[in-house]
C-alpha cells in the first residue's frame, strides 16, 4: 500500500500521498478536471512565474509585518528552488480547469509551503507550522496572483520567441544575399508579372519577419502592468496598506522585469484584453509565414511539370503509391501550426469576452492557448530554417529561361522601346509562341547587349531608366 497522510478542507477529509509536495486542493482538482491530460507541469515558465510572485508576496509581507520573519524566510527559500524548477513535476493540475485558476494558485501555495516546512524541519501536512492559506497566500488572492503569474511568463516567453522569429529571419535573410544575382519572373494574380531576383522575393520574407518582431516587441510591453494587490476583485481587500506598490516593486526587483503597478486594479482584475492583443499579434505573423510557406511550395513545385525555380531539401518518400515523389513536408506542418494558432485566436477572444463583472472566469484557457501557440511557432520557425530554408537551392538557368521566354518581360523594356511597340511585341509574342527577348531583337528595337543590361540584376536593383541607353534608342528608331 502506497503510505498516504490525511488533509482536511471545508469539504472534509482526503488521503494524499505522503511523498507527494501538493495538497488537499490540488487533489480535488486532479479529480475534477481530467480533460486534456496536459498538466501545468509542461509550462515551466508558468510555475517560475507562481514562485517569483509568491516570493515577492512574502517579502512585501515581511516588510509590512503581516507575516513572521521565522516564516516567511522559509517561505521565500521554498519560492528560489520552485524558480530553479526543482519541482515541476509537483503541478499535476491539468490546464483546462475552472475556478479562475485557483487549482494553480492552490497547487503553487501547497507546493511552496510543504517545501518550506520540510526547510524548516517539518513533515510535509504540518500546515500549522507554514500554511498554504494563512502563510504562502497571505495578503493574496487568486484573482491578482494567477493573472499576474500569467504576465510574467508569457513576457519571458515573448522574449524567448521573437529570438526564435529572429533565426528564422536570418535564415531568409542569409538566402537573399545567395540569390542576389538569380534572375526569374515575379508574378501577380498567379501570372507573369515583371522580372525581379529570387533575392528580393527572400528579402522581402526576411523583412516581414523583422516586422512582426518589432511588432510583438511592442506587444510585450503592454503586460507589464500587473494586478497584484487587488486581491479578490480589485479593492484590496485583505491586504496591509502599501502591500500592492511595495509587493510590485518587489517583483519586479527579483523578476528584472519592467512591471508597474495597473492603474485601476478593479479594471485590471477583470480586464483579458492584453492577451487578445498578444494573441492577435501571432495571428498577424501566421498568416505571414503561412503565406511564405505557400509561396515555398509553390516555388519548388514540379520538378517537371510545376514552376520549379527553386529545390527544398528533400526530407522523405513523399508516397506510398508513386515512385520516387518528394513532397514539401515541412512547409507544410508549418501551414499546419499557422492554422492552430489562428483558431486559437478565436479561443482566446472568446474566452476574453466571457468574464462577467468583477472577474474572467476563463483565464485558464487563455494561458493555456497562449503558451502553447508560442512554443509551437517557436518549433516551426526552427523546423522551417533548419530542415527547409537553409538547404534551399535555385535553379538559376530554368529561372532565366522563364524570364527569357516570359511575355511580361515586355514591362521592363516599354520605357526603352515605348508603350506601343511593346504591346505589338506582346500581341506577336503570344501568337506566334516566339519569346519577347527574340522577337525586339528582331524587329531592331533593341541589341540582345542591351536587352541583357536592361535585365540584369544590378540594373533590376536601381530605379528609375538609363536616360542615355533611352536615347541611344530613341534615335535608331527615328
């Protein structure tokens, strides 16, 4: 038999493993929320989090003199080896859960306070020596330490993924100096637009990513105003004067993070809309980097029969029927977290919606749906550079005979040749399935030097015309 030791609440008495950390109330949620079978356990910036709020609360405890110093020390040692993650595997509590989170700040004060006692030489249960309730939670409430332990994490987790953004983006970054020179037809509505170089197209991805960095930089530093002190719905309550400045600034001391105190702490406890705003700014930077991902697939698609301009690093059989097929897998399981994480959007904005009056309820799916779309996109972003955009390779001759033989490269030589002579040469061009290259060449209008120049990458790159190859023209065509 499993040795077990006896916890009492309002409901009565329960057997908990004795070597378990957690408590009686963490127990009654293991009972009532079975549902994902993912515990909190897997966010382990969520549970540092609990014990750098807890710590700061003890210490601005101390400092008031609403707890014991003999206490309170334990408490804060208790809280340093919760941050150093010692005792993860201590939060069984499954994510979805409702309560506000109270299953998690209850997990959290059972955890530190059994630590704590043990610190000080006592049996985990001896709650009269340091208790969850009346020690770790004092001056506290469920709904300021749980949406407060929420902005601490997801900051810390924001700063972990926009470098995760940052080294994708050097990836296409990296490839656009490669294929600075590699000459190919960009294309607007899925048909040939104007020539460009495969260099600008993964210039062009490397700098969107840089923008929603900024962007979700920017998000970051709208959570930093946080709610401690407002305890149960924002007035206070149950807290010594001056607790919600000084445990403030207490946190943000062992944190060094940039937190303030919220200016309306009733607004801020019932208040999701910072986390609709982070959510937002994924979805913003998924629906970009899906749409790469499309423009990858369909870059590379063929190799006989599709654009076929630039080769992904082949990753797997891409069939169980058809021979020798290679598929662009990792593209497309990025495609696949970018649509999670839009749907999770939704999940959030709904959830956000949902409070009612003094208080959101729906907390616990909010940071749940947030951490888990932040650590998926941060696996793509490295899956996607490492398994895919690093080994990219062009093929430069096909790229050049699509410009060659593309009719919209007509576009870059009108200024040279005139509105005009271009359209007849586009009329021709499409009759008679002669290239536009071939057919100015031709007629006179311009050399296969000049045309050469006109398109070549390091023309492709200024703007404006050459005023003086526009002349020269001009006069041999009267």
């Amino acid at each position: 038999m499993t040795a077990t030791r006896k916890e009492h609440d309002f409901l009565g008495d329960l057997e908990i493993p004795a070597d378990v950390y957690y408590g009686i109330q963490t127990s009654r949620a293991l009972e009532n929320f079975r549902i994902s079978g993912t515990t909190i356990a897997s966010m382990p910036r969520f549970i540092q989090a609990f014990g750098y709020v807890k710590k700061a609360a003890a210490l601005a405890n101390m400092e008031l003199g609403v707890l014991p110093e003999s206490i309170g020390r334990y408490i804060c040692l208790a809280c340093d080896k919760v941050i150093a993650g010692e005792y993860n595997d201590q939060f069984p509590v499954d994510v979805y859960q409702g309560g506000a989170g109270t299953s998690c700040n209850m997990n959290a004060n059972e955890v530190i306070a059994n630590v704590a006692l043990e610190l000080m030489g006592h049996r985990k249960g001896e709650y009269q020596y340091c208790h969850p309730n009346n020690h770790v939670n004092c001056s506290q409430s469920t709904n300021d330490v749980y949406p407060t332990a929420i902005r601490l994490a997801l900051y810390a987790t924001l700063t972990d993924f926009m470098g995760d953004m940052e080294y994708l983006r050097q990836g296409f970054a990296a490839k656009a100096v490669e294929f600075c020179d590699v000459m190919k037809m960009g294309r607007t509505q899925m048909q040939d637009a104007v020539p460009m170089t495969l260099g600008m197209e993964f210039s062009a991805w490397a700098t969107t990513i840089g923008e929603d960095i900024r962007r979700i930089g920017e998000g970051r530093e709208q959570i930093c105003d946080i709610s401690m002190g407002a305890t149960a719905i924002g007035t206070g309550i149950n807290t010594p004067e001056g607790y919600a400045a000084l445990v403030t600034k207490r946190l943000a001391e062992i944190s060094s993070l940039p937190l303030f105190m919220a200016e309306n702490l009733v607004e801020a406890t019932s208040d999701c809309c910072a986390y609709v705003q982070i959510s937002g700014l994924l979805k913003r930077f998924v629906v970009k980097l899906s749409k790469i991902c499309n423009d990858l697939r369909l870059l590379s698609s063929g190799p006989c029969c599709g654009l076929n301009e630039i080769n992904l690093p082949p990753r797997q059989p891409g069939s169980s029927i058809m021979p020798g097929k290679v598929n662009p897998v990792i593209p497309e399981v990025v495609n696949q977290v970018c649509f999670d994480v839009i749907g999770k959007d939704v999940t959030i904005s709904m959830a956000a919606e949902a409070g009612q009056l003094e208080l959101n309820a729906m907390e616990p799916v909010i940071a749940y749906t947030l951490f888990a779309s932040l650590k998926h996109l941060g696996n793509a972003c490295h899956i996607l550079r490492d398994l895919c955009v690093d080994g990219i390779t062009a093929n430069r001759e096909h790229c050049a005979s699509l410009v060659r033989n593309a009719i919209g490269v007509v576009t870059a030589l009108a200024p040279y040749i005139g509105y005009e002579r271009s359209s007849e040469i586009a009329r021709e061009a499409l009759a008679s399935g002669q290239s536009v290259y071939d057919l100015v060449v031709r007629h006179n209008y311009m050399t296969s030097e000049e045309i050469d120049y006109v398109l070549s990458p390091e023309r492709m790159m200024q703007p404006g015309e050459d005023k003086e190859l526009q002349r020269r023209i001009a006069k041999r065509l009267g």
